[in-house]
C-alpha cells in the first residue's frame, strides 16, 4: 500500500468545508488524530521518509494557525504540547501502518 492509498485511510479528518483540519475551536489540546493528515501530507511532501524533526517542521507550518493556547504550552521538559501530542500521534499512526502490512493477506479481506 502506497502513500497516497494510505492518506484515504485518514481523508476523514478534513473538515467537509474545506476550510482546514478538524478544530474543535476550544481551549483543549488538540487530540492526537488532529495531527494524522498535517504529518502524512508532511510525509508525503518529503518523499515518503524522513526525521522527526523534518516532518514536524512542517506539521508546524500546517497547524499553527488552528493551535490554541493551551497547544502552544509546555510539558513535561520544556517541550511545547503540540509538539508532544504530534511526536506522540506520528508514532501511534507509524505503529498501525506497521502492523497492517505485517498481517497475513487474509486478514485484508
């Protein structure tokens, strides 16, 4: 499965308008399925691999304008949330993509 039969998988994400990614528009922190298409459009712009820190440039680029507050704050070490909640939703998104094209073919089906 290829990138872009992968970036189906997470279409939904858009909002119907076509005004930007799903924002709740609310003081919370954005869930982690809010960074999916912004770091899988990065993905995909980079050729389909590369470093964290390359493909949250450009997460950054994409979502900065739709992070509240409370997104840009810190955790943890210093680390601003949006940050954290995007390393965390890359990973969580690379381990499912990882065990679907581990699964034998007829599971697929």
């Amino acid at each position: 499965m290829g990138l872009s039969e992968r970036w189906e998988v997470f279409s939904h994400l858009k909002d119907q308008k076509n005004t930007g990614y799903v924002d709740l528009l609310s003081d919370k922190p954005k869930p982690l399925k809010f960074y999916y298409l912004p770091i899988l459009e990065s993905l995909i712009e980079l050729g389909g691999r590369a470093e964290v820190e390359e493909i949250l440039s450009r997460v950054f680029v994409k979502v900065k304008k739709d992070l509240s507050e409370k997104d840009l704050g810190k955790v943890g070490k210093g680390e601003m949330r949006w940050r954290n909640f995007a390393r965390w939703a890359r990973k969580k998104w690379y381990k499912r993509v990882y065990f679907l094209q581990t699964l034998p073919e007829e599971y697929g089906k």
